[in-house]
C-alpha cells in the first residue's frame, strides 16, 4: 500500500518537474508565470556548496533547509519519493526483471567519497557540483541534449507527414501536431554545442540501471550521499521484530542496496524510504515508526579515504587554475560573452552551477554551454554566441530563472543599459566598405533607441570604375551594449562583418575598451 | 449586415448597374468613391478615423467580397509596446479585422514574419490580442509555408514567400509610418517583406527595385497606413519616446505608390525623396504625383 503511494508521489514529483522544464519558455511576455527552478531550490547540495564557494547566502533557501529537515525527520524521503532522476532511474531500472548473477558492487563509499571531494573544493572556492550535482545534471542533460533531440524527432515525423500531403492523413497529423506544439513541443527547434556528449552521458548514468538498479543514486550521486549523513539519526526509524527468519526476499527489491536483511547490520543512511522491504516481507515482520530504538552499521568510509578526498578537494583547486586556458580566460577572451547580469568572472563562477536553465530559457537559443572557454572549472557554463542567437534586448528570463544567483534578476531599465561586449566591424568583409555594396541591415536592426551603430555617408568606387553613393556603419562605443543582433542578422554568413567581443562588458572592471 | 440587407443591397446594386448611364443616385455616389484614390482620416479615436478612412474609398464591401479569405499584414517585426511606433497600431489592426468580418469574410489571418522574437513581437505589440479580440486568426510564421515563388521582376526573379500571404482571397497592408535607415522611411511596400522567408537581409543591397518587384506580385487590395503615431528618427525599430510624434492619421488607398508618397508627407518629405516610390512610379506600379490623385482628408 505504502509502495502504491510512494510509485504515485514518485508520478506526480516527475510530472511538476516535467511540465515546470516544458514552462522554461518564453511566451512572449516578461515573466514565465510558473516557479520553474523550484527544484534547484530544493536541492540542500547545491545550496551549501554555493553559501561556501561564493561566501555569501542567498535568498532562497527555504526549500532546502525544508528538505534538510524532512530527511533529519524521515530520512532520504527526497531520494526515494521526490527526486526526478532517482524516478528515472526506478523506471529504467526496472526493465532489468530477474536477479543478476552476481553479487552487488556495494560501492556506496564512492559517492560519499565524491561529496567530501565537492565541499572540500568549495570551501575552497571552487564550485564543482554542479556537473555532479543530480538536480542540475537533469536540467542540463534534458535541456541541451534529450529535449532538443525528443522535439527534432517529432517535428521530423510530422513534417515528413506533411510533405506527403495525403489529404485526411495530413489534416489528422497537422492537428495532433498543434496540439504537441499547445503541451509540450518547444516554440522552435533547440540547437547546442555538445548536446551528443551530454545526451551520451545521460544515457550512461540511465544504462548503469541495467547493471545494477539505481546504480547512481546507490553508488555516485553527491546529493544522495549529503542526504544520507543527515539521515544517520533520522528519527523515522525501520524495525524487523522477531518474526523475520532472514529469507532475503527484501534484498534485491531495497532499491538503496541497504541490506535490509541483515537485520541491525544494515545501512540506514541508504535507505530511500521506498517501504519495498515492508511489501515483500512474506513475514510481515518490518515495521517503519518514530522514536524507536534500532541499530544500523555505522557510516565508515575509512580515514584514509576520507583523508585523502578531503587532499584531493584541495588540490584539485590550483591544478584546474593552472591550465594555459586559464591564461587567456577571464578578462580578455573575447569569446567568453556572459548573460546579461553575470556576476564579475570569478563570482560567477563560484556561483554557476551548470545546470542549463538559463540555456533553456534563452529566448534565441544564443546561450550555449562552454567547453575550455571558461577555463576548466567553468565547463558546461553559459556563454551567448551570437551567430546562434544574440540577446533580446527587452527579456531578463535568464536572470530570473538562474537559481544561485550566478546571473542576477534585472529589471528591464537596468537590463537595458547592462553591457555584455561590444560590436565591432570587419571592413574587409563589410559590404560597404569591401565591396562597395550597399547594406545597413545592422543599423537596422540595432535595437538602443539611439541606434548604438551609425551610418556615415560614403562615396566609393565600384568596379566599373564609377562612383557610388552608400552608407557605411560605425559603432558608437558608449551605446553599443553588444547584444549581438547585428552579429546574427549580418548578411555575410560564416564569419560576420559585424561581431561582439567581450570587452567592454559592464561586469569587469579590466575588460574595458574605453576610459571610464 | 445582415442578409436581409446584403440581399437588398445586392439586388439594388445589381438593378443599377443594369441600367448605364441612369442618373441613379446610388451609381454616382459608387463612381465618386471610385474616383477618390487617397483618403487621410484624422481623429482621435484610431477605430474610428480607420473606419472613416475605409469609408471613404467606397466601404470596405468594395474591397471584401462574402466568403472572402483576407489576409491582414501588419507590422509585427518588433519587440516594442505600441506607444513606440515600431509597430502597427493594435486598434487600427483590430477595426479592420473586425470589418472584414462584418463584410462577409469567411476568415481573416494576421501573421508578420518578425525580425526578432516573434513570441515577444506579437504580444508586446498587442496586436496578438487585439486582433484576436476580433475574430482574426493570428498565427506565427510556419517555416514550412515558404514556397520559392516567380516574381514578374527585374531585379528579383524568384524568392520564397509565404504561401498563405500570396493565396489569399485578398490581401490587406497595414504598415506603420517610420523612418529607415536606407530606405529613408518605411511605409507600405517595405511593410511587403514581412512576407518574404530566407535571408532577406539581402534585399538591402538593391532595395528599391527589390520591394516594387515584390509589391507587384503581391498586389494588395487596400493599403491602410498607421500615422496615428509615427517614428521620425533611430527608426524601424525605435525605443525612444522622444523620437514618437502623435499625428492621429490612418492613410487608405489602393495605390500602392500613392500610399507611400502621400506617407512620406507626413514626414515633410516627398515621393521622390523615397527610392522605392520613384521606381514604383517608373515602373507603372502606381502615381506618386499627388496632384494628378483625388485625396480626401477628412477629419473624424
């Protein structure tokens, strides 16, 4: 019974995530209407980890100190009843039917092993949960890559329908089609750097359920293993009475692989709650209730591991500051072009924590994950490439959905003003300058109400030798905000005429082109 | 309308043309709405000068048939509140809407192929509302109903367009007044390349002969020009208040030469002042010597 209610809170968690990720668009006003980051909010990982690397708090913590204390009072109820990816992991997992042959790995030291690594590193500034973090490796693996890759598919079968053109057929698939569009299809097809690398990754953290079930929430997952030592002393405690004849029938069913059948030598702190064990009891002998007195095997990874975890947090902080990347990132890459609202270099990187909601929510798709343009800590970051799609000068869904406060929530004025880079043109491949072609499709489109690119009228000399009047574009410095508008809608292709750099971004003190 | 009245104007309608040259009343207030080629309604209400405007040039029955397919064609290209005139009027888009309808248009379609975000251009503009307040169908550009089409032109001979927009029953410009950077000013026959797909951009680089060939194939029934507010600087796209002057006027003509030479009025200059007018003129596409039209202006 407990089990049918667990399997619907597992549906229902699954599906508000679901449809909250399907909401991370714009629908054409200002505000997405629905608390879209709710469970990066939720998540206590990320919100330690965050308080330590950035040395500062932030404002929405409620849910996660909430979830803290749910698992001090019931224990990994957020593993076993809530968390998304652990619902993932139940569903694929139970394709795999029969018991293996072999004994379990029983490596859950492994990801206790990771979270010290992980807060040892953000203590000391470096802010890696992000890429390990389950929450945020959900949001980024289905933004950038299965969503993208879902809706391609879709639209593909759709279209094919649609140029057959078979009268009924095409009217039936253009309707079920609007209504896809209507529930779930994104406005337009996503496109992102490395979606096949992180889809594949995905699915290698899903396929790991075929090995064992729930292979990454027992043995990888950081939040997991947080959750577990503040469920050591929960005080919703599991008690098997006398009856149990030690059968082993809860062994394999015990989704956290806590031993549930070696009676006081099991581990509580991998107990996800998910009351399997109290189901198949042919004994009827387990019983889950406040206040008892029970034992457990003691949490003991073994001092050298955890000596050695606590080294490598440590280390690793210098050892991915040293690269040549980090050389040249930071002030001057001119590549590295941040969301509007970023915090200065350094903070946004203590902050960021991968998870791709500003990628999802950017209304161009012109934010795209980083490989070694942020340097190595800074992979799977955001960065706006304009050829992509610039930045809409009018939206702020990417502060507003950013959950560590990595990109801060702008008000329109401020957003307005804030300057991510700075146009600059190539005359060698502008067509008024180069090629004595008449274009303005920059001055167009540049959207600063005094138009941050101005015209200056030119005479020049085509090839047959006679004179042409035309204009030739400037960029105003202090005006342009390099939103990149002109980048992605100039004329020449592959390599603009016009393209943001870096420098001049509102957020760095040194990347300034211009006398303050 | 109801059918009682279509039916009795019709038979009328019907009865006076069957007898030429009768002195019947009603044929010559039709051949003095035929003869007027511009009409520039000013007033406070937009609603209320589209209309009179309309009105002016013979009512919209002269231009919208019963069962009609019409599409409307506003200036939706950009992410701005209306009181920016960057893009059309919503009022003005919803009033003639609505009087397609009422002259027995079976549907009404009002789409833009947006230059930035169209989610954002169709809701900041209003005009996603208000024209769907008044029964219009309004959409976002489906890549799919893109079709390389012929144009009977010099400089373009072949572009895709948007099938929807060329197949229409009748088809019905509303630009909004602005300055360009090229171009000078935007009017109606720029207002044309919202229908045209691929990278447009191009156009620009021989855009006068470009939008006469275009607004030869696309012909449109009526052109409505939006001068209720107009943008007079950092034009199409605007942002600055300053730069927004209130002159309370809706342009309707059929010419679509004359429209925009009469629109480059409004901004103190003159047909010949815009590129596209004068080839349009030489082209045959339409008179942009005011003084040979008969305009009305009326004030509402």
């Amino acid at each position: 019974m407990i089990r049918k209610i667990r399997i619907a809170a597992q549906g229902i968690f699954l599906l508000t995530f679901l449809w909250l990720f399907v909401q991370t668009e714009s629908k054409g006003a200002d505000d997405l209407g629905y608390p879209v980051k709710i469970f990066l909010d939720a998540d206590p990982l990320i919100f330690i980890t965050t308080i330590f690397s950035s040395h500062a708090w932030y404002d929405t913590f409620s849910l996660a100190v909430g979830v803290i204390v749910a698992t001090i009072i019931l224990g990994r109820v957020f593993c076993g009843w809530v968390c998304p990816l652990g619902t993932l992991n139940n569903m694929v997992g139970a394709l795999q039917k029969r018991r293996p042959p072999r004994a379990p790995l029983s490596l859950h030291w492994l990801k206790y092993c990771l979270l010290i690594f992980l807060i040892v590193a953000s203590l000391f500034s470096l802010q890696l949960t992000g890429i390990f973090d389950p929450i945020a490796l959900l949001i980024r693996s289905f933004s950038l890559a299965v969503y993208p890759a879902v809706s391609y598919a879709t639209k593909a079968v759709f279209d094919t329908i649609f140029n057959f053109n078979i009268p009924v057929v095409v009217n039936a698939s253009e309707f079920i089609y609007m209504i896809f569009k209507k529930l779930w299809l994104p406005f337009q097809q996503p496109f992102f750097l490395q979606s096949a690398f992180l889809g594949l990754l995905f699915l290698i953290i899903l396929g790991l359920n075929l090995l064992e079930k729930r292979f990454w929430c027992k043995y990888l997952c950081p939040l997991g293993a947080l959750l577990g030592v503040f469920s050591r002393f929960a005080f919703l405690q599991r008690s098997v009475s006398e009856g149990c004849n030690s059968c082993g029938a809860c062994t394999f069913d015990c989704q956290g692989g806590a031993a549930p059948a070696l009676k006081e030598k099991w581990h509580h702190t991998e107990c996800l709650l998910c009351m399997n064990c109290d189901d198949v009891c042919p004994q009827d002998s387990v019983r889950f209730g406040f206040f008892q007195k029970t034992q457990s095997a003691p949490l003991d990874l073994g001092k050298r591991r955890v000596v050695g975890m606590i080294l490598s947090g440590i280390t690793i902080v210098p050892l991915v500051r040293i690269t040549g990347i980090n050389k040249q990132a930071g002030a001057s890459e001119p590549k590295l072009i941040r969301p509007p609202g970023a915090l200065e270099e350094k903070q946004f990187l203590t902050r960021c924590v991968k998870c791709g909601e500003c990628m999802k929510v950017c209304i161009t798709n012109g934010l795209q994950p980083t490989l070694l343009e942020a340097g190595l800590e800074g992979i799977w970051s955001p960065i706006l490439i304009p050829r992509i799609g610039y930045c809409e000068y009018r939206c702020t869904l990417c502060g507003q959905v950013c959950p560590t406060g990595a990109i801060r929530k702008l008000e329109l004025p401020e957003k307005e003003k804030v300057k991510i880079g700075l146009a600059m043109i190539d005359k060698g491949r502008c067509l008024p300058y180069a090629h004595a072609t008449p274009c303005i499709v920059c001055q167009e489109v540049c959207p600063t109400p005094a138009k941050a690119i101005w015209l200056e009228k030119a005479k020049v000399m085509n090839g047959n030798g006679s004179e042409l009047n035309l204009k030739q574009p400037h960029v105003d410095l202090e005006l342009c905000i390099g939103c990149g508008l002109c980048e992605a809608k100039c004329p020449i292709l592959g390599q603009p005429a016009i393209y943001i750099t870096s420098n001049g971004e509102s957020r760095s003190k040194d990347n300034q082109l211009l006398l303050p | 309308m109801n059918r009682r009245d279509f039916l009795k104007t019709t038979i009328i309608t019907g009865a006076a043309f069957a007898l030429p040259g009768s002195p019947n009343p009603l044929i010559k207030a039709l051949e003095a709405a035929e003869k007027t080629d511009l009409v520039a309604a000013h007033g406070l209400s937009p609603a209320a000068i589209t209309k009179t405007a309309i009105d002016g040039l013979g009512g919209i029955k002269s231009f919208i048939s019963r069962g009609d397919i019409v599409v409307v064609k506003p200036n939706i290209g950009w992410d701005r509140l209306p009181a920016y005139a960057a893009t059309t009027n919503p009022e003005v888009v919803s009033t003639v809407v609505a009087l397609c309808y009422a002259a027995g248009a079976k549907q009404v379609k009002v789409f833009d192929h947006s230059v930035v975000d169209p989610r954002r251009c169709y809701k900041q503009s209003g005009i996603s509302a208000a024209a769907t307040a008044a029964g219009g169908i309004v959409s976002f550009i489906d890549e799919r109903k893109f079709r390389d089409m012929k144009l009977p032109g010099v400089v373009l001979k072949s572009w895709p367009l948007y099938t929807e927009a060329v197949e229409a029953d009748k088809f019905i410009n509303i630009p909004i007044a602005k300055t360009h950077g090229l171009s000078t000013l935007t009017l109606g026959m720029k207002n044309l390349m919202g229908i045209m797909g691929s990278s447009r951009g191009r156009i620009h680089q021989r855009i006068d002969g470009s939008l006469v060939d275009l607004a030869m194939k696309v012909s449109p029934t009526l052109i409505i020009l939006d001068a209720v507010r107009i943008l007079t600087a950092n034009g199409p796209q605007g942002g600055d208040l300053a730069d927004v002057k209130l002159l309370n006027t809706v342009v309707a003509g059929r010419d679509q030469v004359a429209v925009d030479a009469y629109g480059a009025t409004l901004f103190g200059l003159k047909g010949s002042d815009i590129g596209c007018v004068v080839a349009g003129n030489k082209a045959g596409l339409g008179t942009m010597d005011l003084a040979k039209l008969k305009i009305k202006r009326i004030n509402v």
